[in-house]
C-alpha cells in the first residue's frame, strides 16, 4: 500500500513538470507607455442632478446574485419621466467590484444599462465551476504546492468563453457606460491592484488590450484554488512619465496611507529591480467590498470635486453610494461547546473574523472620507462666481450652493429579518449555486435596498425634484416586494 502511494506521488510529481498549465501573463508589453486614466467620472446625459456609485463585495456567485438583485432594484426605481423615462440604473456613473461582485460590475460595464439583464441567465444558474479542477488528486496536490491548482484554463476561460465575449477592457469605453474598477491583490507590494489606466502605463502595458475575463478571474482568484494571475512587468522603458497625484503622493508624508501603498506599487512596477512578475490574487484580500476605487480616485483628485468634473460637481445634488456586502454570518456548533473549534473550524473562523473586521475598517474609511469631500464639495461650489454657476448649470437661477446631499449606505444580509439571514448564510462560497439559491439571494439584494431608510428618503427626495408623482412611487415598490415575496415563498416551498 505505502509502495503504490509513493509510486502514486512521484509519478505525478514528474507529470507536473510536463503540465503545460496557461499561467499568463496577461498584458502585452509595448514601447510607448498606455495614456493614463481619465481625470473625472464620465458626466451623466441627464441634468446631472443624480449620481450613483456601487461597490460590491467578494463571495462567489452568492455575492454575484445579491449585486445584481440591487441592480434590478435600482432600475425599477423610476425617477423621471420627463422627457424620457429614467431609473436609477441610468444614473450608475461608477461602479466597482471584488472577488464575486467583479463579475456583477464588469458584465454591468460590458453590456450598460440596456443589456445587462440577461446577467441571471448567462451567469448566476450556469455552471462556472464546469473547467475547475476540483479532485483531491496527487496531481492537484502538487499543484496546489506549486501555487495553485486552477490556472486560467479554469475560470479565466469560461468567463471569456461563456460571459464576456472575448472583450477587453476597450468594451467599457462607450458612451454611456460607466467608469468601472475591477479589484485584485498585488501580493508582492501587499496592497490592492486597481484595473486602471494608471496602473497599466506603469506596466508600459494598454489596459485596452486586458481580457475583462482574465481581470474578473484574478479579483476573484482565492489562494490555493487558483495560481495567481501573472503581469509582466519585464519592459520598463517606455516612455512612462508618473502621474501628478502619483508624484505629490510618494512626496507628501502626510498623504493618506492607503494612497502612499498604492503610489509606491506602481512607483515599484518601474523601480523594483527583482520585479519581473506581478502576481495578482483574491481582491477580497485586501478590499472585500470593492471600495478602493472610489477612495483611491478621492484621494489622488488633487481638488474639492474629484472624480467629478467641475461641471458635475455644480450640477450635482444628491450622490448614492451603495455597498453591497454579501458576507455570511455561519452558525457555528463550537460556539455552544467549551471544545473546539476544531482546525478547519478554525481556520475558517480566522478567515471569517479578519474579512469581517477588514470590511468594517474599509467601510467606515470610505464613510470618513465621502463625509469629508462633501464639506470640500460646498465650500468648492460656495466660492464660484454666478456667471461660472451659469456656465455650468445654464442658469444661476435658483442655485443654492449647500444644496448637495451625498449618501453612503452599506447593504447586507443583515438587514433583512431573521429566517431569511438563516437561509442566506447557509449559500456556500461557490461559483455554482442551485436555481433557487440563486433566486433566493437575487430577491434579498432587492429587499435589502428597499428596505433601506436612508435610501428611501433619498430616493423619495429625488422622485419629487422631477414631479414624479407618490402613487408611482408605491406602484413601484409593492411591485418589487411583490417579486421579492414570491421569490422566497417558492424557495421555501422547494
């Protein structure tokens, strides 16, 4: 038995050598750095009045499911009806993604506000575990030692194959599409790795020619399950000239931290001698709920109104920022024991406890520093000139420049009642969920905005601004606890 369990071993050990697995990299080099990434948010079509931001967190297609039930949500909300009809789908200018909720927010970038509804049918019901190697093999074994045992013929192939088409990130670069932030875990340089024009010139690399596959896979690339995603970082003379808030960041000491972290890895992609490789992994490593881009992007500004445009700082009354966390709280028999938890437990326990606490400290960090910029918001458009306020608004009739409201709220399971947390926190982790799982949390994402006070009143505030009427209003939302409530009568029933 020990002869053939060694045999076993050494026979895989010299077939992992021959393994040809598809490891990366996944940018091409080129000799003339790529252009850097916009300085403001793409301006709305509308009046201006209504922003949107979302951040959805990591958890598999659990998290996927409740991202895209807030979706949904949103765009039964109706906010105006003149001249056209506009939800509040319409209003989503940015949106971010790690892990789970990277899938959500690149498929939202990929096909806008008109296509993404088909999300449920092209990815939530499928099987995107289908390519996984999953088998307690010798062979895995080994390729769990050597870093990893899926590589990108795994989840990275069925995504680009199944979901996105083939495209790249040039697929975000239209019109009405929003900024999109796709976040990973830069494990050499231990901060996040934002998908971002910046970064990528740093890599003397096009983040137009990145597979939106590839950069998904990497966000929701959990260590040992998958190898890291690879980007060379081999070719350092092109041109590349740093940024502006990159420079003043790595000069200012006083400089927010995470910003000085993030300045000093791309100052690293250029300057680190070792560097040849980037190795990129779980963006829930170092952002579970997506929020780097919005407060990289706040920091690195350099003036009291990005990443808006001045123009869109005036016009802007009302900003929603929601944070979707799809986290589950799981019942724990230990917890009634003076035994245990045994190692898995533990393990699992000590997983839980540090994404739970990094979620808190990620969220209230964002909270600070929303609160902070509306005060620089005011006191920016309190200083223009009315015939400055005219140019961007049209008219300086009526303007009152305190008038801006900016509202963060952060969504999840626990906010919905209590036989409902139950049956959510007991949805795996996975990439592949039974229908009603799947419907199940679909329908919560829905609740959990609707809800949702702060929101409520907000969104109530803004219906009115354009005349739509209260009664359409109720329409809206029985219609909507309508869905929600038969959702979870027939994932009981099943």
């Amino acid at each position: 038995m020990r002869f053939r369990l060694a045999f076993a071993i050494a026979v895989s050990l010299l077939a992992a050598g021959c393994v040809a697995d598809d490891v990366g990299p996944i940018n091409v080099l080129t000799s003339e750095a790529g252009h850097p990434s916009p300085t403001f948010i793409p301006d709305p079509g509308d009046d201006g009045s209504t922003v949107v931001g979302l951040a959805f967190s990591g958890g598999g297609t659990r998290a996927a499911a409740f991202s895209y039930g807030v979706l949904r949500a949103l765009d039964d909300i109706v906010i105006d009806e003149q001249p056209r009809r506009r939800t509040l789908v319409d209003d989503v200018r940015m949106i971010s993604g790690a892990s789970g909720g990277a899938v959500t927010a690149a498929y939202f970038g990929y096909r806008g506000k008109d296509g993404y509804q088909d999300f449920r049918e092209r990815f939530l019901i499928q099987d995107a575990e289908a390519d996984l190697r999953t088998s307690l093999s010798p062979l895995n074994l080994v390729r769990a030692y050597n870093g990893g045992v899926n590589d990108r013929s795994g989840f990275a192939k069925w995504l680009n194959d199944h979901l996105f088409d083939g495209a790249t990130f040039q697929a975000f670069r239209k019109p009405d599409r929003p900024i999109v932030w796709i976040n990973a875990s830069d494990i050499y340089n231990r901060t996040p790795f934002l998908f971002s024009y910046d970064t990528f010139a740093a890599l003397c690399s096009d983040l137009d020619k990145v597979r939106l596959a590839d950069a998904v896979a990497a966000s929701a690339a959990v260590p040992v399950v998958f190898a890291p995603i690879v980007v060379s970082a081999t070719s350092p003379h092109c041109g590349y000239q740093r940024p502006q808030w990159l420079g003043r960041a790595l000069a200012d000491r006083n400089a927010s931290i995470r910003l000085r972290a993030y300045a000093s890895a791309l100052d690293s992609y250029q300057n680190a001698d070792p560097l040849d490789y980037v190795k990129l992994l779980d963006g829930g490593l170092t952002d579970n709920i997506g929020v780097t881009g919005f407060t990289l992007e706040r920091s690195a500004a350099g003036t009291p109104y990005g990443p808006l445009s001045p123009a869109a700082a005036v016009r802007l009354k009302t900003l929603l920022f929601i944070v979707t966390d799809a986290g589950s709280d799981n019942d724990v028999d230990w917890a009634k024991s003076i035994h245990g938890p045994r190692l898995t437990e533990l393990l699992d326990a000590v997983t839980g406890t540090t994404l739970s606490a990094s979620v808190r400290d990620e969220f209230d960090a964002l909270t600070l520093a929303v609160s902070q910029w509306q005060g620089e918001l005011v006191r920016y458009r309190c200083g223009l000139s009315a015939s400055t306020v005219a140019a961007y608004r049209g008219s300086a009739g009526g303007w009152n420049c305190r008038d801006v409201q900016i509202v963060v709220q952060h969504l999840s399971f626990a906010d919905l009642d209590q036989p409902t947390q139950v049956e959510l926190n007991r949805i795996p982790t996975r990439l592949k969920l039974p229908v009603e799982q799947v419907d199940l949390t679909i329908a919560a994402g829905r609740e959990a905005l609707l809800v949702n006070a702060e929101l409520t009143r907000a969104i109530a505030a803004i219906r009115a601004r354009a005349g739509v009427s209260p009664g359409a209003q109720m329409t809206t939302a029985q219609a909507t606890r309508a869905i929600t409530k038969d959702a979870w009568t027939q994932a009981a029933n099943d």
